[in-house]
C-alpha cells in the first residue's frame, strides 16, 4: 500500500477545470472501428457489429459527469464541534497514464461552523471529478478543494483507497496491490487528535465487510 499525505499552504480554490470539449460519438466509433481493424479483428463479425457505437456511447456517458455545483448546505447552529464524516463512496475513473479503470474508496471529513452539507451531495462531488482521465493524487486534492468552497473553510480531510487495473493487469501484476491518498487541510493539518479520529474512523469502514 502507497499512502501520500498532502496538506494545503494557502487555500485553494474550489472551482477546477474538468473536460470540456463537446464528444463527437460518430468519429469515436470510427476511431474504434480503425483500432478492432488494426488489432486483426474484423468490426463487421457478430458480437462486434455494434461494438464500436457502444464504446463510443460509454466515452460520452462517462466523461459528461453530472455537475458539482450543486451542493447544498443547511444552517445547524447545534453542531457543539463535531466531526462529521462520509464514507463508503464508491467511484470509478480511468487512469490518465494507460487508459484502464481504476475504483476509489472515498471518505471525506470536515467540522462544521454552523451549517451542514447535504450528504447525498459528497458522492455527487467524488462522482464529478472521477468522471475524466485522472491520477487518484488529483483526484483527492479535486474532491477536498471543491469541499472548501462549498462548506467555506479548510477544515477538511479527503482520504482515498484505489485499486488501478494498470498495476494489477499489466506491468507488475499485483492485483492486491492498494493505494492510499490522503488530503488535510486546516485544523485536520494542525490538530493531530483531530486527524488521528479521522484517520482511524476511516480505515475502520475500509476494513468494514
């Protein structure tokens, strides 16, 4: 297991660029119909008759994410210092290197100041930013800038567990093999109790059944 661990100097900003550009899904199916051809299969046999605007459909699907702008959050007055923390998200992105899936665990904490975001909201977020060619390292430190914006300080940590196809089917071959990023910003960079209960509370649900 990799673990990396970031911690914000200054705050960042909640806004990150994602893919823009308009997918043409006619001239990705016939990309993928040249690349069948140029792998020795035949794109007109039965069972890859339709694969190409299949694929093609897919790419469009997965890289036009719902948005994250979204989130919403509801005034608490009656917090008292808690922490709160979301897990068992569960995304897929593709990794921007090799082009093969990758599946992140996400968990992500923060201490509210009088308002609370909705929960539903944080699978929305993690789900925005993996839908792209990504490294999971961006990923984290995406999902824990965009939560900054949208709860309004840096009290936040973003821990994420993946599992990458491009290390376990190709190269080295460890299916086993699991990474581990985490981001903490704020009183979660400064306040060691603090990020040991989330740490801890964290890798408790990984282990969960």
């Amino acid at each position: 297991m990799t673990t990396s661990i970031a911690s914000p100097a200054v705050a960042p900003t909640a806004a990150v660029a994602g893919p823009a550009a308009v997918i043409d899904t006619g001239r990705v199916a016939g990309l993928i119909h040249q690349l069948l051809v140029e792998l020795g299969e035949d794109p007109a046999r039965e069972g890859l008759s339709g694969t190409p605007g299949r694929v093609a459909a897919w790419w469009n699907a997965f890289l036009s994410p719902d948005g994250a702008s979204t989130a919403t959050s509801f005034t608490e007055s009656q917090l008292g210092g808690q922490l709160v923390i979301v897990g068992g998200m569960s995304v897929w992105s593709l990794c921007e290197h090799h082009m093969l899936p990758m599946n992140l665990q996400v968990t992500a904490g923060y201490v509210p100041d009088g308002e609370v975001v909705g929960l539903s909201k944080f699978g929305r977020i993690a789900q925005h930013f993996a839908g792209r060619l990504q490294v999971q390292e961006r990923f984290t430190r995406q999902v824990a800038e965009y939560l900054n914006g949208v709860i309004g300080h840096e009290d936040v940590a973003v821990a994420v567990r993946g599992v990458h196809l491009c290390m376990g089917m190709r190269g080295v071959r460890m299916e086993e093999a699991r990474t581990t990023t985490v981001h903490s910003g704020g009183r979660f960079g400064t306040d060691p109790v603090l990020s040991q209960r989330f740490i801890t509370l964290t890798t408790g649900m990984w282990r969960a059944p």
